[in-house]
C-alpha cells in the first residue's frame, strides 16, 4: 500500500467512526425519548403543514431513532459497507438542505437531532451536517477500503438485529419513563433552584426604534436621535427588537393555579411533608388503565394528610367528564400543557414532591399496586432510593445489545474468519 492509498484509506476510516459513532449516540438518545421525538416530528409537520400526519408521529419517530441507529452500527462496524455508506450519504443528502431552511427562516426552534440530550441551534445543526455530509461522502467513495469487523455472512443478523434492537428500546420508553431523564424535571431535582435567576446574570437586550411622519414621509429614529423636541414630526409606531437572549433558567413556565385563578405554585413548593401530583396534558387523551392505582395513591394521600392535586391543561368541561368517568375525588390544577408534556413522558404520569424537590415519577403503566405503592412511598421518605436496580437496568439492556453481537462475531471468526484467511494465504503462495 503506499502513501496515497494509506491517507485514503485513513482519512476513509475516520469518517467510518465518525459517522457511525454520531448516528448511533442520535438514534439512542431518540429511542430513550420516543414521545418526545413525537412532540417534535409534530413541531415539523405542523410548521410544513402536515398536521394530517400527526396520527403517525409516535411510529416516526422510532422508526427515525431505529434507522438511524442501524445506519450507525453498519457504518461503525463495516456491514454492508457499499449499501450503508450510500444510504448515509442519502440520508445527510436530505437532511443538510432541510437544516439549511431551519437555520434561514426558524420554522422550529431546535431540529431535535440530539432530543434533549444535546440541544443545538438551527445554525450550530447546519454546521454540524456539513461536516457529517463531507464525511458521508469520503465514506461512500472509500467504502471498499473500510474495515469489516464481520464476514459478509454475518451481515444479515447484524443489520436486522441492530433494527429490532433500537425499535424494541423505544418501545420500552414509550411504555415506561426514559431510562434515562434528559429534562430539566429529572429524579432529584429542586424545581426552585432551577427556576431561580443567578445575580448578575445578564439580561435581554433590545434594540428600540421609532417611526415618525413629516410632510408625508415616514422615517426610523432610534433612542439616541428621535425627534423628542420637534413638534413638527407626528409619533407614528414604535418597534422592539430583542438582539440578545439573556439568562435562561432551565426550568421556566412553571406555574400552578387553580380555576379561580389564584397562583398555588409557591404552596406546591413549599410543602415540606409531601405533595403528590397526577399529571396530565389533556385528559381527554389520557389513559384510564390504572384508574384504581391512581385511587390507591390517592386514598394514601388522604390517610396521611398530603396533599394530592391533578395538574391539567384541559377545560372545566374535559375535567367533568374525567371525574365523572373516573370518580376522581382529588382536586384539579391548571398548568400549561407543554410544561407538563415535559415533566413527565406519561398522561398521566405521578409526580412525588417534597420540598420542591422531585422525588419520584411513575409512568401510569408502573404504578404499583396499594400494598406494594404504600412500602415503595415509605421507602423515598425515608430517603432509600434503589439506585442500584436502576443501574442494574441500564447495564442489562446494554449488555443484551453487546453479546449477541459478540458472540456472533465469535461464531462468524471461528466459522468464516480464519477459513477465509486461510484460502487468502493459500492464494497468496
């Protein structure tokens, strides 16, 4: 090999790693957060008016998390190097445009190529595909020089399970809470802390300008030069132009009243016992599968003088019907909706504060039973959490993605690896 094919073949194998090791961290962080790539997929379709395509979003979403973690496996482990370096190239193809239009009229705020794990600008996502669109198109050019980790024999298991393996993960989220909690609202959190404004912070910045009329003709002023004193101008419009964002708090919008109209946050906050809190965008969409679960807590509650509140972005009249439906005898909170979508991936979902610290959250599908919820509950207050069970989780499904792979690659080895360097060797003499 000589040096222009080494640099070819070099320059071929970093864009292989970079490539595979960006569209697999993409497509897992989407697959641990499938509804919220949902939320954004409709953030799309309505901003290109598609809302039609709603229905669809939770399926997109996953499939979008899956492919692109399959394309990232193949490219990071040489199968079908020829087919995934093109559909990669394809897929940056696509994409590169579309992040263009993003950053020049900010349809969205942010493309959600990362989910929450890592939020970029429009223009920081563009900047980024040009860099993996050049990278997609040395591999797609070298994409006989790669190296493969599998024969072509193990290509098959490889691609399909990579597939399965991602769309089985979301479906798992989707189903439970994320296994891991990029939001602001994470287990352990202190919403107060979050939402405070640090001293000194900066501040938004605006630019002011005004509009004045003479003789028939409009002219702009700004503050340093409008004409204050000159009675001969006429004060038309004013405009208020924000040119830079100050301090953010990462958790913002929340804000508890009840129906009258009366501010309840602070009160939720405060509450140094505990205060229970059922969650639910829209109670017309939500699931009434663990009704009784929902009672237990709730009865619980009640027994032990906590307070107990549904936080809603529905209407009195979507209320009535949920109590009537449910028998729900806990009292109703308005909060926004999005707010609550991003608290907690489940409507419903529960929500244990103390302190205004988040103690624990349940997707409605893990709400245990009343015996096994009022051990559970008396366990957090005390302080015992079972970190090492959570942990335990994430290592399993990790560990059930890597041997099988693994042991395919020692059955491909011993079986097709070293007969096929050995006809190569034999070929050679």
């Amino acid at each position: 090999m000589n040096g222009r094919e080494t640099i070819q073949k070099i320059t071929a194998e970093c864009a292989r790693v970079l490539l595979g090791v960006v569209f697999i961290f993409s497509g897992t962080v989407k697959a641990i957060d499938p509804v919220g790539g949902a939320i954004k997929i409709d953030d799309y379709l309505v901003a290109f008016h598609l809302e039609f395509l709603k229905i669809f979003s939770v399926l997109l979403s996953m499939n979008l998390s899956a492919l692109e973690f399959t394309l990232g496996v193949c490219m990071l482990l040489g199968v079908y190097r020829r087919y995934s370096s093109f559909l990669t190239l394809a897929f940056m193809l696509v994409m590169t445009p579309l992040t263009l239009y993003l950053a020049l009229y900010n349809p969205v705020s942010d493309c959600g190529c990362f989910g929450d794990a890592v939020v970029l600008t429009n223009w920081q996502t563009f900047y980024k595909n040009i860099v993996l669109l050049a990278a997609a198109v040395i591999a797609f050019r070298y994409n006989q020089k790669l190296l493969q980790i599998y024969t072509y024999k193990a290509y098959w298991f490889v691609a399909i399970f990579g597939y399965v393996f991602a769309i089985l993960f979301s479906v798992r989220n989707y189903n439970h809470l994320p296994i891991i909690d990029f939001r602001p609202y994470k287990i352990g959190t202190n919403i107060p802390e979050k939402m405070a404004i640090p001293e000194g912070a900066p501040e938004d910045e605006y630019e002011y300008s005004f509009i004045y009329e003479k003789d028939g003709i409009q002219q702009e002023f700004t503050l340093d030069n409008y004409p204050a004193e000159d009675s001969t101008w006429t004060f038309v419009d004013s405009k208020t132009t924000l040119i830079k964002k100050g301090y953010v708090p990462p958790i913002s919008g929340f804000q508890l009243t009840d129906f009258s109209g009366e501010d309840r946050t602070m009160e939720i906050l405060e509450d140094t016992a505990a205060v229970f809190l059922l969650i639910s965008p829209n109670l017309t969409e939500a699931s009434d599968e663990r009704i009784d679960e929902i009672n237990n807590a709730y009865d619980y509650a009640q027994e032990r003088e906590l307070q107990f509140y549904c936080l809603t972005g529905s209407t009195p009249e979507e209320i009535n019907l949920w109590i009537d439906y449910t028998g729900a005898e806990y009292p109703f909170l308005y909060a926004d909706a999005t707010v609550l979508k991003t608290i907690v991936r489940a409507n419903p979902g529960l929500m244990l504060l103390k302190g205004g610290n988040i103690l624990m959250k349940w997707h409605y599908n893990d709400i245990p039973p009343e015996e096994a919820f009022n051990a559970q509950i008396s366990a957090i207050l005390e302080g015992k959490t079972d970190s090492a069970k959570e942990d335990a989780r994430k290592w399993g499904i990790l560990l059930s993605f890597a041997v099988p792979l693994l042991l395919v690659w020692i059955y491909d080895y011993a079986k097709h690896r070293r007969k096929q360097s050995r006809t190569e060797a034999a070929a050679a003499k």
